[in-house]
C-alpha cells in the first residue's frame, strides 16, 4: 500500500514524506517516486528532495538537531535529489532496503544500505 509518514522534530521542523508518482506494484506494495517535504513550525516549506523512481518510503523518526531520518525500500538505481543515487545490489524486482540521514537543510549526512 503507498504510504505517507508525518515526523515532527523536538525542534519543530514537520517531516513528510510520500508517494509522488506511481511506477510499479509489486505484491500488495506501490513502488514510485517519493518525496520528502520539510516545513517549519508555521508551515512554510523549507526544503524537499525526490527519490526516483522505484521507491517505497518506510518509517521517519528525527532528533533535536533537526536531523530526519528516513526508511524504505527501492528497486534498480534509487537517485536522490539531483546528485546522489544508490545501486540496487540484484537486478529487476530485487528490493534494497535503506535509511538516510538529512540534516535541518536537507543535506545527506549518512546513508545505510
């Protein structure tokens, strides 16, 4: 099922992150382009980056220095923003499992596979 994930941070940055464009079911799950939205505490949209194109976004959680961390699983090459890609480790319908770190302006500062 496509899933959409709220996080507020002890600082008051609101996270959320969903389902942008559908690309592939698979099983009972939708896979597509996902987006990561960051508003302040008046809601103003402060930053967003996309994960294309084969994505499912999992969990969020963040801390008090405003940092998110994200969840999910992707499919072939998972591109983050405009410089930063993940290579999938099987070929077709082999799902990856990640997490990624964002700082408060939405800069990577780690990624797991």
């Amino acid at each position: 099922m496509p899933r959409h994930q709220l996080c507020v941070s002890p600082s008051g940055l609101v996270f959320e992150g969903g389902l942008d464009s559908l690309t592939v079911i698979y099983g009972s799950d939708i896979y597509g382009t996902v987006i990561l939205n960051c508003y302040d505490s008046q809601g103003a949209l402060q930053w967003n980056v996309h994960f294309d194109s084969k994505v499912m976004i999992g969990p969020m959680t963040s801390d008090a220095s405003g940092n998110v961390i994200v969840s999910g699983n992707y499919m072939e090459t998972m591109h983050i923003g405009q410089t930063d890609s993940m290579v999938n480790t099987g070929v077709n319908f082999n799902v990856n499992t990640f997490m990624i770190c964002f700082n408060s302006t939405g800069g990577i500062v780690w990624v797991e596979t």
